[in-house]
C-alpha cells in the first residue's frame, strides 16, 4: 500500500470526463499558488500568489517555449486554454489550505494538458477522495461529514440528497456528541465514586445513573429505529416483478416507469431475458425487474432465462407476484404462490378493467395484502406504489426533519454501544463492581470516538475514501 505525504501539493481533474462547457481542476497544498504562478497569465498580467482570496480571475494556461523546446532561449509560450481562475487561500478553503480551481473548456483534450502542466511543475495527482480526507485531517470536518460528501454524490433520489446534506451540515454529528456529553457526564461520576468512594465527592444515587444510563439507551434506539429508512433511502431496494406468461409483467414495468421501457405484445413469453431499471417511489430508489414468464423451456436460451427469473427472486428485497384477473389461478400461479409463501411479496392482480374470473379469496388467504390494477389503464398504480412504500417501511416512515443513520458502518458502531450500555444497565441490576460499569462506558466512547473520526487507523480513512472519486 503506498502512503503519500499529507504536504505534498495534490491535484485532480474534479468533474467528470468527457465534452461539457467546462471542466475543473483542482489544486490543494502549500505549493498550489506558486505553481498557479507558471502556468496561469492573467489579462492585467498579475500573479495568482498576489490574489486575494475568493477572487476569480479571467486569463490563460500557458505552456512556456522553454517546456516545449528545452534548447529554445526565448520566452515565448504557447496558449492552452482560456480559463477562469479562482483562488481559496488557507485555512477558509474546503482542505484548510490553499486551493486553486481552474475553470477549463470541459474537452478531454484540454482538460489532461492543464492538468499535466500542473503535474509538470511541482504537483502530484490526488487519491481517491484526498481532497475531503484532507478536509478531515485538517479538521475542518469530522468523519461523518466527510462520509456525507460520497452520500451526496451518489445519491439517486431527493430525499437522499437531503440526508446527506443534513449530515454534512453536522445533524448526526450533533447527535453523537450529545450522546458522548451523557456518557462523559456518567463516567465523571462513577469515577468520582471509585476514586473517593469515602469522601462526599464520591456519594452517588445508583438510580440516578440507571436513569442517565436508560436515557442514553433511549436516544440509541431513536437511531437505530430511524437508521432502516435511513439505509433504504440511501442505497434504494430490489423489486422484481413476476408472474406467469401475459398476465401483464412488462405493461406494468411500463406503468410503473411512465414510459414504454418493455415491449408489450398479446404472444406469451414475450419477455426472454430480465429487464431492469431504476425509478423513484417516494424517495425510493428502486431497482426494478421484469422477468421472463417462461414455463417451458424450450431452447438453452429460455433456460437460462427461466435460471436468471429465479436468481433475480432470491436476491430481491420484494417480489411483485402478478396475476391476470380475467383468467382462473393455473397450475403456474399455484407454484408460484408456494415458493413466494417465504419471501416478502405483494400480491398484485392485473387488467381489473376486463371481466373478473380469478379465485381472490384463494390469494387472500395467503397474502396479508392484494393489489388489484389494470396496467394497461394506469388503474391504481398510485395504489400499489403506495402499498410498495407502505412494505418497504412496515409501516413506520420516520419524518424527515429527523436525524436518519445511513451509513452501515455508522450502524454497526452505535448496535455495538447499545450493547454495552445495556451490559452496564444489567450490571448495576445486579450489583456488580462500578468498574465493571466504568470500563463499558469507556469502551462505548472508544466507539462513539470511532464514528466522529477522533480516533481512527488509516486502514479505516483508505476504506473510506478509497470509494471517492479522485477529484473529491
């Protein structure tokens, strides 16, 4: 593993690939002026390194003749892009040292030449998420914040975005920190009474920390309860629609997505292979699958179909079982039916809008909920991406405005504090030693410590910000 030195000045390419109307790079570290200083002319002809901060300025990256042609003695240069340059001087910068961002023509072409004329005079390309690690190396931003930046960019609904955002604004680093003040506030005492167990220092009401202890216990159960939409708005679910040959699989596909996404014929098997698309319900990310309704097979490549329908179920957070209402259950449904009994599935009834000759009462008996809709109509589509929702959550949708945990590794950490402090609560129950008491208490702040970033390996911050784009 190769380790970079954190003086180094770094720089990235911080927008995606490709032809656009403009393309940044971006430079951090001591050396980012200076080396703005030989490669930007200004149109008043002045250097970056005397601009005041949150300045932009218009000029040139230019490449001089001595670069190109080493044995040239003259001090002509060439013009390798117009740009607009921004200067971010430390510590009021997104690392907490000087920034330089140039605002190039978004071409590929363009784009690598500036960047290799940084590279070329005193820079080193950025890791993987280098910027933010220095923002929290720097301590502008602790751990959760800088885990909030990828939640961000990934994110693939608005209401992602708007946890991530409320955790980059400080929301869940709020909350731990008030869970550390109660923790440290407990600790104090305890320790008050093992130090000086004789003096009135050290005099304390067990129950008065057996209620300090449950008040904790209670605000780590907000978290956790919270944390499951947290997870599903963060990182979306699996749907996969199935169903017997024509019972209308893609014509819901198409009614969901509102676009024709699936061919729709009257031939059965229409569908030979998985379709799949992503959509929002709600907040929802949702992956959803069409599959193919094959009975028979009857070449390798329906069989393999019919093997990937069922591999796309076993691995589906929720399956649509679909039903054609015009017909009687067939021999397929009733198998389909068995195997689903398991999985969390919502029985769904399609083309209502033709006349009605399906056994409801055999599919109420072993779905808790039936769904009836005609896709072809966009009849009760609303319906169903209610009941998709109502599912997915079990029926508990926490606001909002509260603070949701998305972040599985944040999840394992505050599972792991709960269960100490609940070992610390048995434990006053039955009297043991406050040592005991003390040394859990000790060990959940290690923990909360560990979410914050305050203490942390640097396998952890590779992990972390190995998932990060280079330019972030």
């Amino acid at each position: 593993m190769i380790r970079y030195d954190s003086s180094d000045t770094i720089a990235a390419i911080a927008t995606p690939m490709g032809e656009s109307g403009i393309g940044i790079v971006r430079i951090s570290g001591k050396e980012a002026l200076l080396i703005a200083d030989k490669i930007f002319l200004s149109k008043d002809g002045k250097k970056p390194s005397s601009f005041k901060t949150y300045t932009v300025h218009y000029g040139w990256i230019i490449e001089s003749s001595s670069r190109l042609n080493p044995s040239s003695s003259t001090k002509e240069y060439e013009v390798v892009d117009e740009v607009i340059l921004t200067v971010m001087r430390a510590p009021k910068s997104y690392t907490k040292e000087d920034v330089v961002e140039i605002n190039c023509h978004g071409g590929i072409v363009a784009l690598r030449r500036v960047l290799e004329l940084v590279l070329d005079n005193g820079a080193r390309l950025a890791e993987p998420g280098e910027f933010t690690k220095r923002a929290f190396l720097n301590g502008r931003i602790d751990l959760t914040q800088a885990e909030a930046v990828l939640d961000i960019i990934k994110a693939k609904t608005d209401y992602a975005l708007k946890i991530g955002i409320q955790q980059l604004r400080g929301g869940l680093s709020l909350r731990i920190n008030k869970l550390r003040d109660s923790l440290i506030d407990i600790l104090c005492l305890l320790e008050a009474n093992i130090d000086f167990p004789e003096e009135e220092i050290g005099r304390i009401d067990l129950d008065d920390i057996t209620k300090m202890l449950q008040a904790v216990t209670r605000q780590l159960k907000y978290l956790l309860e919270n944390a499951k939409q947290g997870r599903i708005l963060r990182e979306g679910i699996k749907v996969v629609i199935c169903g017997r040959p024509n019972v209308g699989k893609s014509s819901l596909l198409n009614a969901l997505l509102k676009q024709e996404r699936s061919i729709v014929t009257p031939i059965a098997g229409t569908t030979r292979d998985t379709i799949e698309e992503i959509f929002d319900i709600k907040g929802i990310p949702i992956r959803i699958v069409d599959t193919a309704g094959i009975i028979e097979p009857k070449d390798l490549i329906e069989r393999k179909a019919i093997q990937r329908t069922r591999n796309q179920i076993a691995s589906a957070d929720l399956v649509i079982l679909l039903f054609d209402g015009s017909q009687r259950l067939t021999e397929y449904d009733e198998l389909l039916i068995k195997r689903l009994k398991q999985k969390m599935t919502l029985a769904v009834i399609n083309k209502i809008d033709l006349k009605q000759r399906i056994e409801r009462l055999r599919i109420k008996k072993i779905f808790k909920q039936l769904i009836e809709i005609s896709a072809k109509k966009f009849i009760n589509i609303d319906l169903l991406e209610e009941a998709i929702v109502n599912l997915v959550y079990s029926g508990k949708v926490q606001s909002l405005e509260s603070v949701l945990m998305s972040n599985l590794r944040h999840i394992r950490i505050i599972k792991g504090v709960e269960r100490l402090i609940t070992r610390a609560l048995n434990s006053l129950k039955d009297n043991l030693s406050l040592e005991f008491i003390a040394q859990d208490i000790k060990d959940a702040l290690l923990y909360l410590d560990e979410i914050l970033g305050k203490s942390f390996n640097e396998d952890l911050l590779e992990r972390i910000f190995s998932e990060f784009c280079i330019g972030k």
